[in-house]
C-alpha cells in the first residue's frame, strides 16, 4: 500500500479518466457504508457524458442525484462552461452524479425534449432526483459561474428547491375539438374541476402505441363532445408535467372523477372504443380489467 500513500486497509480507486485524478484514497472511516459511497462516487468521472454506453450507469446506480449540464460542444462558451462544471462537481462526491448532455448531437434529442430544452438555449442546468418517477429543479439564474452552480447544487440538497414544472402556452383552440388539449398550465382546472369527469391520455408524440390509439381516442371525443359531465382530454408528456401525475410509460391514462377529493384513478382496461364507454358509463369491473391488463400484450412505450 505504499505505493499509493496509504497504510494497511486504506482504499484507493485507480481511474483512468481525462483531465481527472488517476488515484483518489478514500478518507474517514471504512465502513461498509462509506465504501459503496466511494465507489459510487467514483466508477465515473467527476463529469460524464451522457450517451447510450454510460446511461445505464448513469440512471442504474444507487446515486439517484444527477446534476446535468446541457450545453453545446461546438460553441465558443462550451469550454469554460465545461470547465467551471468540472470545479463544481467535485463538491459533491457520492451524493450527486454530474451529467454533460452534449445539445449538438442529435442523438439527445430525446432527452432533450424530456428537460424542455433546446439547442438554441444555450448553456442550461438542471437537477434531477429519480423516485418513481422524475423530479426536475431549475435554477433562478442563467450565468454559469462556479459561485451560482455551486449555491444551486448546495441549495437543492439542502431541500430549500421547489420542483421544475415544464409547461407549454395554453392552445386558443385548446377546447375547440371533442378531445381536450391540456398543458401543464390549464390542467389543474379541467382535470380536478369539481362538476366533472374527465379521462385523460399522457402520450409522446414519437410513441407508436400513443398512435395507434388516436383514432380510437379521437371517436371517443367525438362521442361524449355533447356530454354534460363527461370530458374527454390529453396531455403531451414530454413537453408538460404536473403535480401528483406519474407517467412511467406512454399512453398512461388516468381518470379524475367529479368532486373535490382530487381523487385520481388508473385507468387499465383495455384499449378498444367499447372498453372506454363501458369504463365511464359506470358498468365496468375493475377487477376484471386489472386482470385483462395484466394477461395482455405490453400496450405502453417507455419513457
């Protein structure tokens, strides 16, 4: 153990990382604890680059913190903007895992999508914590300076952060067709209004189930667009998000029945326009229908 400085029983972790330490000895006590938290905070580098290869490393380890950059390889701030991101990551060893999402390759552009973030924004943070679903932090600030990233990573582990909501503009014509259009800023007063029932579907528009459910989602519009109490609405998932709603796959639909209890309910009958009527005219059995859900083919894309 010489060799790396340490006595008998001391740890180190050998990396081979770019512009990284190629040794760092873990300090403190050794514990069965303190060690999974060192090779957490270690088996990637200070920052790493989200791709194919290494998102699963990134989203199935046991850090469920991530600290991502979002920013432009090409541009002419990328450098000290990676820079500065490196500095601040390593105040945060095993407790959060620093992510660069490289905006100019196209090959992110689902998770770009997913963050509501576009090339054209420039430099961009965001905090994530993984639950079950994903909760997203957005800074109040757009200068990337050490001081500023560092207070937003301090602050969010600290709890004082409330939750990133993306929300597109509320359509004019939102209302106009049988099927609802919903974002994140008009839901709160057609899902939970009190006087209704309303299904909605949360799709993604790349989502091959999400289409070919459409026509059969469009009839059903068509049918209760003249019904006092029945609303049928959809919400784009990937562009908007609200509390106390957890997409884990696409289509999810959910009921939210009248009254003022903000009930919600998952909806896991089967997908035909009889199945739906059948659902909200009130003589369907949920138990036969978790049952149907259970014994048929997948019907959901994932996230």
């Amino acid at each position: 153990m010489a060799e790396f400085g340490l006595s008998d029983g001391g740890i180190v972790a050998v990396r081979d990382f770019a512009d990284e330490e190629p040794r760092v000895a873990l300090e403190g006590d050794v514990t069965e604890e303190t060690i999974g938290t060192f090779v957490s905070a270690n088996r990637l580098p200070s920052v790493v680059e989200f791709s194919d290869d290494t998102a699963p490393m990134i989203f199935g380890g046991d850090i469920k913190n991530h600290f991502l950059l979002f920013s432009d390889s090409t541009s002419d701030s990328h450098a000290a903007v990676i820079s500065t991101f490196r500095k601040v990551s390593r105040n945060f060893p095993g407790k959060m895992i620093c992510v660069f999402v490289d905006t100019s390759k196209s090959d992110n552009g689902r998770i770009l999508d997913f963050f509501g973030v576009k090339k054209e924004d420039g430099n961009v943070v965001r905090i994530i914590h993984l639950s079950e679903g994903v909760d997203k932090y957005a800074p109040d600030f757009t200068e990337m300076t050490e001081e500023n990233l560092t207070k937003f990573g301090t602050d969010y582990l600290a709890g004082t952060l409330q939750k990133h909501l993306n929300s597109e503009e509320i359509p004019e014509d939102w209302d106009a067709k049988p099927v609802k259009v919903l974002v994140g800023k008009n839901f709160e007063s057609v899902a939970f209004a009190e006087d209704k029932d309303v299904l909605v579907e949360f799709y993604a528009p790349w989502c091959g189930h999400c289409k070919q459910l459409t026509p059969i989602y469009d009839e059903l519009g068509e049918k209760y667009k003249d019904h006092p109490s029945i609303v049928i609405a959809k919400m784009d998932s990937t562009a908007n998000e609200v509390n106390d709603v957890t997409v884990k796959g696409f289509p999810t639909i959910k009921f939210f029945p009248k009254g003022s209890d903000r009930k919600i309910v998952d909806y896991n009958g089967g997908r035909t326009l009889e199945d739906f009527v059948s659902f909200l005219d009130g003589i369907h059995d949920e138990k036969a229908e978790d049952t149907k859900a259970d014994a048929g083919t997948d019907t959901k894309d994932e996230l």
